[in-house]
C-alpha cells in the first residue's frame, strides 16, 4: 500500500480548511480508493480516512499511522493520548501534543 499526494487535486477543501480551522497545513493523500486529509494546527495534528465504498481496515490505519508517525517529527506526542473515532467509512485520529496536554493539566 502506498500513499499519494494529490493534494494539488483539491484546492478548494484545502483552502476552505485552512480559512475555516486552526489548521496551519492540510494535505490530501490517496491510498487506493481512501482518501486521507492530514492536518496540523498549533495544538494538534489530525489524519481523517474516508472510503465511500467500504469500511477503512486495519491495515489501512496502521500503514497510514506508521506514514504520518515519520512525518510528525518535529511534534512531541503520547501514543496513549490519541484518540481515534471510527465509522462506517470514516476514521478520524486525533493527536494531541504533549505541550498542550501540559497547558491543561
């Protein structure tokens, strides 16, 4: 499985969520028939899948986490803190950093 940017595909859900969202940058990936909208913003980072056809499997969310897990580098995070909600379809994962965690603590 390997994903693509096609980013350049959707200017317009890009643009929509950097205008509407605290979201600093948005990326737009394919990975067959999912699509993965990446998104980071000053306290979190968030991945959401979407298949219109099918349920997201399991090995689907583990090569995109193992994806973005190398991508967020530069974000200091906690496994146990990340929340993941699935639907039919829909998968959202959402990361907080561990900065912010500290803030409300």
């Amino acid at each position: 499985m390997k994903l693509v940017n096609i980013t350049s595909d959707h200017p317009s859900l890009v643009l929509n969520q950097l205008e509407s969202t605290d979201a600093q940058l948005v990326e737009v990936y394919s990975l067959g028939n999912t699509v993965i909208i990446y998104t980071e913003a000053p306290f979190h980072n968030e991945i959401v899948l979407t298949n219109k056809k099918r349920s997201i499997s399991n090995d689907e969310l583990k090569t995109v986490k193992r994806f973005f897990k190398r991508k967020m580098k530069n974000f200091t995070y906690d496994e146990k803190d990340i929340i993941i909600s699935k639907t039919n379809g829909l998968v959202e994962v959402f990361i907080p950093h561990e900065n912010d965690l500290l803030k409300t603590k």
